[in-house]
C-alpha cells in the first residue's frame, strides 16, 4: 500500500500489521520490553543530554569553537572520573596518572585562552564559555556513564 510505514498487513489499525512499531503494540515501550525504571533511566538520560547540549551551544557562543574542544577533550577524563564514583569501576595507577596529566594539560591550556584575551568585557564572556563548556562535557559525560550502567543491567524477560 502506498505510503504505508507498517509492516506486511498494512498496519496501524490492528490488522496484524508490524507488531515492532513504535506504538509498542506486542513488544512493549518503542518494540522493546522495558521496565518501569528503565524507562525512567532513559527519560533522566534524555534530560541531561538535553541540558549538555544546550550548555555546549551556549560554550561554543561565548567560547569559541577552538577552546570548547579543547575542554571538550577532557570528557573521556569525567567519564573515567564517574565510572570509578557511579559504577565502581577499578582505576590502574598509570590510568590515574593520565587523568592527572590530561587535566593539567587542559587546565592550562584554556587558562592560557581565557587570560590571553584582550579586554575585560570580552573575556569575561570567555570566561563564560569556558563554565558552559565544562558543565556541558560533565553533563555528557554523565549521561554515558548512565548510559552504560543501563545497558548493563540484564534485560528482562520478554512479555508474551
């Protein structure tokens, strides 16, 4: 049938069509059966990626594109950071000095931006950014530490 997005029967009516769709009709919440917390986990993941990314266009406003993906960078430094506090994940000595000489590098490396600038006004909007930019990559880093703390929890068994 044209301009059918269901499945063989059609669909949307019940007939039997696709009982994948995102209705859930047979396979629970978008085709996947979920529970109650799960879709709660999933809703708090889609709010902080939603703040994070409202953080991160105002960073790269204030900040510049060059300078936000610096403090970008350090992502994978608050991911290893709130996997060790959330998930309880074991940190190597040589992985916990990296984190230290990654932070440090990024530390300097947007201070020597922020104080470089010329006037006041202006870097106080750096200033700005660099605070945006930086509660975005937390925030983005948090959502993927939820992230995988949900997918690693075991499904539950499909309804019938």
């Amino acid at each position: 049938s044209s301009g059918s997005v269901s499945g063989s029967g059609g669909g949307g009516s019940g007939d039997g069509g696709d009982e994948r769709g995102i209705s859930g009709r047979g396979g629970g919440w978008c085709g996947l059966n979920l529970t109650t917390k799960q879709k709660r986990d999933i809703a708090i993941i889609t709010v902080i990626e939603t703040l994070a990314y409202l953080c991160a266009v105002r960073g790269i406003y204030y900040a510049g594109s060059g300078l936000y993906q610096v403090i970008y960078a350090s992502v994978v430094i608050w991911i290893a950071l709130l996997s060790y506090y959330f998930m309880n994940t074991r940190l190597t000595s040589r992985q916990w000095i990296a984190i230290c000489i990654c932070s440090v590098g990024v530390a300097c490396s947007s201070l020597g931006s922020t104080l470089g600038t010329a006037s006041d006004s202006h870097r106080g909007k750096v200033v700005l950014g660099v605070v945006f930019t930086l509660l975005c990559t937390v925030l983005f880093a948090m959502s993927y530490v939820l992230a995988d703390k949900l997918f690693k929890q075991p499904s539950p068994p499909p309804s019938s």
